[in-house]
C-alpha cells in the first residue's frame, strides 16, 4: 500500500510541475480565464484540481492549421481578372 501511495504522491507532484512550467511558458496571448499569477497560484495549491484546470482551460489552444494559402479557384480577384481575359480573346 505504501508503493501506490508513493507512486500517486509522485504522480501528483509531477503533474503539479509539468503545468506549473508549462504556465510559465505559455505567451501572454494565449493565457484564458485568470492571469498567469493566478494559474500558477492555483496549480500550487490545489495540486490535482489546479493543474487538471490549467490544461482543460487555461490556455487556447494552438492552431494546428495557419492560414492557408488560397488557391487559384478560391480568389474572387483572379477569377475577375480570367474572366476579362478570356473576353478579351
């Protein structure tokens, strides 16, 4: 019993660090809810509830997909500009 208290001791902890670090690091821009003060006051005090909340909601999430390049088909101007030149023709 003293093994599995040990390794969930450690478990907390470890989560505990990894969002506390992970708070630090996030930019200003993509901080939600709270300042990053309070996030990190609260992933130290509420060692399971605080860094569950942290990665659920504390900050956006990262945009896979930039803005993608447009093609050819989808610019309403290129599509005006092959219109006047097949009339043109």
């Amino acid at each position: 019993m003293a093994h599995l208290n040990t390794l969930l001791f450690l478990v907390v902890v470890a989560l505990s660090v990894v969002a506390l670090i992970d708070c630090l690091l996030t930019e200003r821009s993509r901080l939600q809810s709270f300042p990053r003060g309070a996030w990190a006051v609260l992933i130290l005090l509420c060692p399971i509830f605080g860094p569950v909340a942290w990665f659920r909601s504390g900050r956006a999430a990262p945009t896979l997909f930039q803005a993608a390049p447009m093609g050819p088909d989808d610019d309403p101007e290129f599509l005006r500009r092959l219109a006047e030149s097949l009339r043109d023709r």
